[in-house]
C-alpha cells in the first residue's frame, strides 16, 4: 500500500520538475530578446569618449575665445575669438541636450593639455599670443573635424567637400547644398551622436578655413615686419 501511495507522489514531482524546467527556458529565452534589444541601446565607450572629448573641446573654445578677447591685438583674431565663443557655446548645449537624453555624462573642465594651452597663452599679449592662439586654433579644429568625420557618411561628405571648394573658387555660394549626413547605427545613442557630429561639422569646417586663412595672414605679416 505505501509503494502505491508513493508512486503517483513520484509522478507528480517528476512532472512539477520538469515544468519547472520548461517554464526557466522560456524565461530564459524570452530574457536573451529583451537583452537583445537593450543592447542595441546600450552606451558603448565610444559614445562615452566621444562626449568627452568634443565637451571638452567646446570648453577649451569658450575659454580661450573669452582670452582672446583680453589679450588679442588684431581685430580680426577678436572677431574670430568671438565666433568661437558663441558658435561653441551653442554646440556645447546641443551636445549636452543629446546626451542628457542618454544618461551620458558632459564635463565643463578642460584636461590637461587644453589647461597647459590656456596657461601657456595667458602668459603672453598682443601680436605674440595672436600667433599663438592661431597656431592652436588650426591644430584644435583639425583634431575635431577628425572626430566629427569619423561619425558622418564618408560618400556625401566627399560630395559636400568638392562642392565647397567649387563655390570658393568660383567665389558664390553653391545653388543647391549637399548636406553632410550621419553614418548609419543600429544603435539609437550611437545614431543621435552621428547626427550631432553630421550637424556639427560644417560649422567646423568653416571654423577650420577661418582659422588657416587668418594664421596665414598673421603670419604673412610678421615675416615682413
């Protein structure tokens, strides 16, 4: 009589256990979908250095722009310092709004390359630090154009950089603008930073031809004094 009993016990554990079993597959299973789709939204690093970086380049723009303004002698380095400070401010906040929508954190402090820069140029007045400040605004904008190129469609920027330098020899603004767009993402953070950086860079671009006219100028002008 007690096998009897025990027998249908047996049957229902066994069975209990093996339910069990199938339902943790199929949470499982349903776990690695959701995880799937999470990932695909994930912050990876170098949407993280991306941030950084281009953060603290608007910061090192604002800061010497606001230094140019007291220790530049030229007009035209004031003028260009001031488009610096507010062209970067704006970038600085719409960079800021993207990646605040994604949790990423900004910074407002220079590293420590820009903060030798800054004190390197403190030190110095008139026509020296407008040599100076030049010579870092042509490398900085390189390094960011850089960056921002490496985030945007490589085929239509081609496309937009041959119609620049065509409206610049022919001296007129070109009829119908290519857009710079960004390089396509999966994922949704990496796709709003493409976007950014596509949004970004012509003003860049601009900031770059500015900056190696007016060093050439400057330094035109100090080889004949």
């Amino acid at each position: 009589m007690r096998r009897t009993v025990m027998l249908p016990i047996a049957l229902a554990a066994a069975l209990a256990a093996g339910c069990d079993r199938t339902d943790r597959r199929e949470t499982t299973t349903g776990a690695v979908g959701t995880s799937g789709e999470a990932d695909r939204s994930q912050v990876n690093s170098s949407d993280r250095d991306f941030v950084k970086d281009l953060s603290i380049a608007n910061v090192a723009e604002i800061e010497l722009g606001k230094l140019a303004a007291e220790h530049a002698a030229s007009p035209q380095v004031k003028k260009f310092a001031q488009m610096m400070i507010d062209d970067h401010t704006k970038a600085r906040d719409s960079l800021s709004a993207v990646a605040s929508k994604h949790n990423i954190m900004t910074t407002a402090l220079l590293d420590d390359k820009h903060r030798d820069l800054k004190d390197k140029l403190a030190a110095l007045k008139g026509a020296d630090f407008d040599r100076e400040y030049m010579d870092a605004m042509v490398d900085g904008h390189k390094d960011v154009a850089d960056k921002l190129e490496s985030r945007v469609d490589k085929e239509k920027l081609a496309d937009w950089k041959t119609q620049m330098k065509d409206a610049l020899t022919a001296k007129r603004e070109p009829a119908a603008a290519v857009t710079v767009t960004p390089e396509r993402s999966d994922n949704p953070v990496t796709m709003d930073l493409n976007q950014w950086a596509a949004d970004a860079y012509p003003v860049v671009a601009r900031h770059l031809d500015s900056a190696t006219t007016l060093n050439d100028t400057i330094k035109k002008r100090r080889s004949t004094e």
